[in-house]
C-alpha cells in the first residue's frame, strides 16, 4: 500500500526517493516503483506469486535510492510465516524496524555432539566434546556472493573464572567453502569440558563438574569470508547448554539458525515510520486426485441440474460471504475440464429470467457476473497484451498532457490541445478494440453467443438488449478495468504515476461509454466537461464499428483463427546466460541478456530493442528443466534443451521468476513432437556429466523429465487443488450450508410465506437442493477425515530436529501443541 512517517533525510530537502522490496527470507522476489520526493510515499502495487520453496519470514524493505552509492535500507517488515494467518486479507500497519546483519538471519546447519570420558595414561578422568559440524543448507547470498565457514566455541564460567590453569576458549575454524549457499563441512572439533580430576573413578562427573557444565554451551556461528576491508559478514549462529547433553552422551540434529543477540540497542521502535500491507496467503495441503473424485464430479455436473440453483457450484456462490471467493476455483475447474460455457450459459440463463428490467441486465454482483470477470481475466490476458498493451506502454512512457478538466489545468496546458491529445488516444484505443473481433478467444466467444441469445430470448420487444448483454462485460468489465488499472491485469509492471493515471482514467471513462451504447451519450456524465468532449464521438459511425465488434464476438460460426495469428509476447526480462560455445576452444562465460519469449520463439539479445543474438524457435524447446546448483555454484539456474542435445543454461534473477520461466517456457513447448523424456539434471563439465558421470556428451538423459502440463498457455491449471480449495471454501461456511438445508426443508414441508432468515438463499426447488445439500456435506465430512487422519500420521512420523522441522521450527512447535491437546482431548 504506502509508508508515512518515513525518517527526513539529513540534506537541506529532507525529502527521499525509495522502493519497496518483497523478499522470501532475505531473497528478494519483487520490487515496486521508486516514489521520488516523498516520506510518505504511496505505492499501491500488487504482487502476486506461487511460493516455490520453504520460507521463515515474508519481509518487505523500504530503501531509500542512492545515485552515487548502494541504496541504503530504512527498515523493514518481517512476518513469521505461522502469523500470516493473522493479517490474512486485511490493511495493517507495520512498524519498520532497524535492519542490521545481526538481526538478518537464515538457513540451517546440520550438528553432531558427543560427550565422552577419557582416562589418561595416568589413570585421570577428563571429559571432551567432539562436535561435529556436518553441513548447512539455505545461507544468504551476500552481495551476490556467499563463501561460508563456521566457528565452534566452547563458553562457560570455567573458561574464565574458575580454574587457575585456564582452558582456551578460542574459536575454532572449518574450512572457507567456497560459492556455495549450501556448504559440506564434515569437520569435528574436540574440547576438554572438564579439568582432569586426581582420582581415579569411572563415574560420570562430580558435583563440582556437573554445576559446570550445566553453565556451559557450545556456540557456533556462521560466517561469510569477504574480501572487502569491512571484515566477514556475520550468517547467524547457534547457541546449545551442555545441559541436554546428561540425558545422552551423543546428539544429532538440524537447527535453524538464530540472530545475534542484540539486546544492547536501545532504539525507539517508532523511528522509522510504517508500513501498511495487505497480505493474503493461502496453504493447501492438496491429495491425490482419487480423493476428490466424489466432490469434483458434483461440482463439474452442476451445468446440467435442474434447475441450476439446485446445483452444488451454484451453492457454493450461495453460502460464500463473497461471491469473487466462489468464483476464482470454480471458473478455474471448470475451464480446466472443459465444461465452463455449459456452466456459465445455464447460470447466466437462470440470472436472466430473474430480471425485469432489461436496463439492468447483468449490471449486479452476481455469481455469472463475477464468473464471466474471472474467465475473461485468465482466458483474455494475451488478447488485452495484443490489443491495448502498445498504446498503453507509449501513454505511460509519452506523458503528453490530456487534462480536460478547465478547474485542474496546470499552468502553460492548452484547454485545446489536451483535449485534442486525449481525443486522439481514445480514437486509437477505440480502433483497436473494435478492429480486434478476430483475436477474441473461443471460450468469450462462446460465452458471449449464450448470454446475447439468452437475452434476446427473455426481452423480444428491446432489440438491443442483445448487444448491451454483451457489452456490459466486454467494455464495462474486460477493456475499462484494465485500460484504467492496467497493473491490475498485467499490461504495465507498476502501478501508474499520478498524471498517467489520470489519462487512463478519462480514457476508460470514454471507451466505457461508447461501449455502452445508452441512447444519451452526454447524459451519462456528471462532469459538463466530460459531456462537451463527448461530442467529439457522438457519430453514428462509432455506434456502428461497437455493433459489428459485439456481432464479430457472439457470433457462433467463428473463422480458423490460427492462420492470422501474429506473435503474442509471453514474457520479457533480463537473465544471465552461460555462453554455449559452439566453437572447439570458445570462452564459456557468463554474460547478462535481454530474453524474449513470444508463441513463436524464445530470443536473447544484448539489450531491450537489440536486434536477436540467438533465436531459438518454439518447435525446437525439447525440454525445460531446473539445474543442479552444483553444476556452476549458481542459484536459480535452468536449463532450454534444443536439438543434438545443444543446452543453454541461464540464471534467473530469484526463486519465483526462475519458476515462471520454466513454467511458460513448458507450456509454450508441451505440444512438440520430439519432446524429451529424459534429461541431465546437472551439467557436462571436464568430460562427463556431473550427474551420472557419463563420458559422452550425447548419452541420453539419466532422470525422468518434469511436467505434463496442459498445452493451452493460459490454462495452466490444477484441477485437484482448486477441488480442496473449494472443500476449503464448503468447510468455512458449513453452519450457512446447514442453514440452507433447514430452509429446503422449511419450504418443502410448509411452502407457505418464506421466513426471515431462510430469505437470503435462492432456492427454487427445495427437493432437489436438498439432495445437493446433503451431497456436499457428506463429500465435505469425508475429506475433513482424510486431513484428520493424514495431520496424525504426519505427526506420528515426523521427528523434531529433522531437515524438513529443525529445532527453532516454531510453526512445527505450534503443531506439536495443537496436536497434543487434540489427542489429550479425544482421549
């Protein structure tokens, strides 16, 4: 959202330039806009992202931009991932606070301690430590870099106070490991934790050594060796009491790393100002897809109900608080399956016979509504790229002037020419559209064709209804929305600057209204200079292009639109590419690239505009798989495998992107012919294949290739997972699903005046409902056993101080707590 009350800038303007960072840990995975000349800067962009790995904390960082040095960090915003769940979908205000390299910590390290008596050669007790520091996994990169080692210290009151001859008590050192975030040490270190003792005796340890030890702990901390004058960056560190060590002489476990203990600081935690953010985070837990079979095929049946308020899809919208909260899984289901026309024509045809008044066609918040938005969203994103993306990227990066408002005139703008700009975008936005009948996917098209014959059946005398059905979604809901919010549906990556925002704004205001074909234009606008630009496009000519456009879309015999389809750009962004060294004896280094993939290829060129450097058609992507860090020390890495085995290998900039990549990059290639079943997961270095360590550079793949996704590049769905949510959605609201059974029931047996609290379902046929209704919560009851069971099972397996729950794991503590007190409860 925005930062207030950021800290002045000590120069003579105070003001400051600053972005915020989306970071998984301290990985960063999104950046917004910079706001210049402000301490209150608003920001409003939203990120969107699957999480492709294990995380600790969601952090956001506000930096302030530095030309001349590195930015530096004003504070940041760390949330545990088990409090998510708390600000799940609502504003909050974060304090920032201080950002210090003892307080950054992640990752986990992997120890082995031993506690042994040792009886010298003169018959003396002493007791040594071996401690073992085995690996670590998930540092940090530092600067682009991270060469870690670890120290091990023994500490206690007897390495300073109590004994005369006084134990070292200095650090010791694994090796330096070098370009890895996920280093093998295996080393062990051995420490003498009690003096010998004179006499003789094989017991444990006296009571004087037992005090002691139980005051002692062994510290290892992790560090990055750098090269910079500053000395090594602190990576976090590990505190164990010797305590636990009595119980058992040997221990095995992974920790999660800990900040510095940073007690001493005594800063004012309302410094830095805040932070308000809006987080909606979503964990399922989805099973395999026999599990859902009941609740999918009732929910996929719902199209040929009778009628269709008595189906369970059609329920679901009933019961959710929100009607967008159904729609997202049941749009994406039944477009996954194939059935969403079915769906969305009988929802939509049942809306229709419920309006009076042809005027309000389709205006409400309905569950077809809100269904259509969502199919327009996910099956209409590369139609909006191809039509509106141009014009709209030359609006944000032109800013001619386009102010039509006399009162907010800027000094020196021309009432005339603005309006004469802003006349002139509209114009082309509006050919655009109208010119673009052809690129509309099937699935509107289809769409579109039931609600226009739906309605033109329901209203015979209004000849256009039949267009005014169709354009309150196409102009009103698909082409206005992303015109004035372009972010929103992905045309530009920021949220607009204020002036860009305004155009955008008048134009959708235009474009709306001329979609809208109501008989007074003029009428429509609350602002008289609004009205008196309007006249500008009060000619028939523009009521005509919008007609055959609404024809073109809900015609039902549609043209091959294959044959003049022209390249939709996919994707677009800098990487990092390992040369491919064609040539015997070409360096192979490492060089950074522009990449862009369109339907028809995947290009790299030296920067944005270049001309290509390397083309690689989409017929020729034979696989996309991840690589092995191993291969060049490197994070984020995958790998495009062409023909004769050619590999390019390039480096993302971050976990996410690194997924969207290799996700676009299979879908555009899942239909191809010759596509790999098989792939090296490392690379070939020094003459084998690191992997399986074949010699030959053409042996076949050793590990089975990934994905078996679907080819429609939009659709990339999974239908399992969109079932447990929907299961998810049924569960919340079960008392409303109770609630409505009674009212099936009030009805049928009565079906005299409806009561009060029933009033708030549709519910057109109590018998039938009442069959779905106890279909949906039986299929609900059985799945809620399943994750019943599976959580225990999960439970009894799982060992604290593994590598997937390390110790410190605090959501796997809150588990073994709530887990504890079910199982005392069912006993």
């Amino acid at each position: 959202g925005e930062a207030k009350n950021l800290p002045t800038y000590p120069g003579p303007n105070k003001m400051r330039d600053c972005y915020c960072t989306v970071n998984l840990d301290q990985e960063e995975v999104f950046r917004t806009k910079i706001v210049e000349k402000s301490l209150c800067p608003f920001y409003g962009e939203d990120f969107y992202c699957e999480i492709p790995r294990t995380f600790r904390h969601l952090s956001f960082y506000i930096f302030d931009r530095d030309v001349f040095r590195r930015d530096s960090i004003i504070g940041k915003v760390a949330i545990q991932k088990e409090d998510l769940q708390k600000y799940h979908n609502r504003d909050t205000w974060f304090q920032l606070q201080h950002v210090d390299a003892d307080s950054e910590v992640q990752g986990k390290v992997h120890l082995e301690l031993r506690l042994s008596e040792v009886i010298t050669d003169t018959g003396v007790v002493c007791h040594k430590l071996a401690t073992r520091v085995l690996e670590c996994q998930g540092l940090p990169i530092v600067n682009g870099q991270c060469d870690p080692y670890a120290t091990v210290t023994l500490a206690g009151p007897s390495r300073q106070v109590l004994h005369k001859q006084k134990l070292p008590s200095e650090a010791k050192k694994t090796k330096v490991k070098k370009k890895t975030n996920n280093p093998h040490f295996d080393e062990v270190f051995y420490f003498e934790v009690t003096r010998p003792s004179s006499c003789n005796k094989k017991s444990h340890f006296d009571i004087e050594d037992v005090d002691e030890v139980d005051k002692m702990e062994i510290r290892v901390d992790l560090w990055n060796a750098s090269n910079l004058k500053f000395g090594d960056e602190f990576l976090g560190e590990l505190r164990l009491p010797l305590k636990f060590l009595r119980q058992s002489s040997s221990y095995e476990a992974w920790y999660f790393l800990q900040p510095r203990d940073n007690g001493n600081k005594s800063l004012k935690p309302d410094d830095l100002g805040s932070l308000r953010l809006n987080v909606v985070y979503t964990e399922d837990h989805v099973f395999s897809s026999d599990y859902y079979s009941p609740l999918r095929d009732l929910l996929l049946k719902s199209a040929d109900v009778e009628p269709v308020s008595a189906s369970a899809a059609h329920i679901l919208g009933e019961v959710c608080r929100e009607k967008q909260e159904a729609a997202i899984p049941l749009v994406r289901l039944f477009l996954h399956y194939g059935k969403i026309v079915p769906f969305i024509s009988a929802i939509a045809n049942a809306e229709v016979k419920r309006t009076q008044d042809p005027n309000t066609i389709f205006r409400g918040n309905s569950l077809t509504s809100k269904c259509i938005d969502e199919t327009m969203k996910l099956a209409g994103m590369h139609y909006l790229q191809v039509t509106l993306k141009p014009i709209i990227d030359e609006i944000c990066q032109v800013h001619k002037p386009c102010e039509i408002d006399p009162v907010k005139l800027k000094d020196g703008e021309n009432l005339e020419n603005n309006r004469e700009n802003l006349r002139q975008y509209v114009d082309r936005i509006f050919t655009v559209i109208t010119k673009s009948g052809v690129s509309c996917p099937t699935v509107m098209c289809d769409i579109f064709f039931s609600l226009r014959e739906s309605a033109a059946k329901r209203f015979q005398g209004d000849l256009d209804v039949r267009y005014t059905a169709v354009s309150s979604f196409i102009f009103l809901r698909f082409f206005a929305p992303a015109i004035l919010s372009p972010n929103l549906f992905q045309l530009t990556p920021h949220h607009p600057d204020p002036q860009t925002s305004r155009t955008l704004t008048l134009i959708s205001k235009t474009i709306q209204t001329l979609g809208s074909l109501s008989k007074s234009k003029s009428a429509n606008f609350k602002e008289s200079y609004m009205a008196t630009f309007y006249d500008y496009f009060n000619e028939q000519k523009y009521a005509d292009a919008v007609k055959n456009f609404l024809d073109l879309i809900s015609s039902s015999g549609r043209r091959d639109h294959k044959s003049i389809e022209q390249p939709i750009l996919l994707k677009e962004g800098f990487m990092i590419k390992r040369a491919q060294g064609r040539k015997r004896f070409g360096m192979k280094n490492f060089k950074k690239r522009w990449f862009r993939l369109t339907n028809h290829e995947f290009t790299y060129q030296k920067s944005k505009g270049d001309h290509p450097l390397c083309s690689i058609p989409i017929e020729n992507i034979l696989a996309v798989e991840r690589l092995e860090e191993e291969s060049f020390k490197m994070k984020n890495m995958f790998q495009v495998i062409q023909p004769e085995r050619r590999v390019l290998y390039i480096q993302a900039n971050n976990c996410v992107e690194a997924k969207d990549w290799i996700d676009i990059l299979t879908k555009v290639s899942q239909c191809n012919k010759k596509r790999l079943t098989v792939y090296h997961p490392s690379a070939y270095l020094n003459g084998h294949w690191l992997c399986c360590k074949a010699t030959a550079d053409n042996t076949p793949g050793c590990t089975p290739c990934t994905g078996g996704l679907p080819a429609n590049i939009q659709l990339d769905i999974d239908g399992d997972r969109e079932t447990e949510r929907i299961y998810s959605l049924f569960n919340l609201y079960m008392p409303k699903l109770e609630k409505m059974q009674e009212a099936c029931g009030s009805k049928s047996v009565y079906d005299g005046p409806e009561e009060e609290e029933y009033s708030t379902f549709i519910i057109d046929d109590p018998k039938e409902t009442y069959k779905t209704l106890k279909l949906i919560i039986e299929g609900v009851g059985t799945l809620e056993q399943e994750h019943a069971q599976y959580k225990r099972d999960k439970f009894k397996k799982t060992k604290y101080g593994s590598q997937e729950h390390p110790i410190g794991d605090k959501s796997f503590q809150t588990y073994i707590r709530q887990q504890s007190e079910i199982s005392a409860h069912s006993i």
